[in-house]
C-alpha cells in the first residue's frame, strides 16, 4: 500500500478520499486529488491519507 510522502499529499489522498466516499463533490477536487480519485482504490487511499505527518515535510520537494 502507498505511504505519502508528505503533507500535501496526504492531504490531496485525504480530499480525494472524501469524495470516493461522497462526502466531497467531485468538482471540488484540485490538482493531484483528482488524479488520486482517478487512479487510487478507497483502500489505497484510505492508507495514504492515515500516513503519519509528524515528520513529513510540507511538499515532496522539501523531503
């Protein structure tokens, strides 16, 4: 299962999450959130939203 790798993609897997559950309307989604409903299963997602954050950077860039 994918872990993120940092914040921001946690929390895009998080967005992209909520609107796989439909809590989120789809059009709400920006950037790589959508990319993440697309492609990533609820599972998949579900393991990358609940990664840890305490020692992940902001952005992959960061890392």
């Amino acid at each position: 299962m994918p872990k993120a790798t940092s914040k921001a993609q946690q929390q895009a897997a998080g967005a992209a999450l909520s609107a796989k559950q439909g809590d989120l309307d789809k059009s709400d989604l920006q950037g790589a959130s959508i990319e993440m409903f697309e492609s990533m299963a609820e599972d998949e997602l579900e393991e990358m939203a609940s990664t840890p954050h305490d020692e992940l950077p902001e952005t992959a860039a960061e890392g």
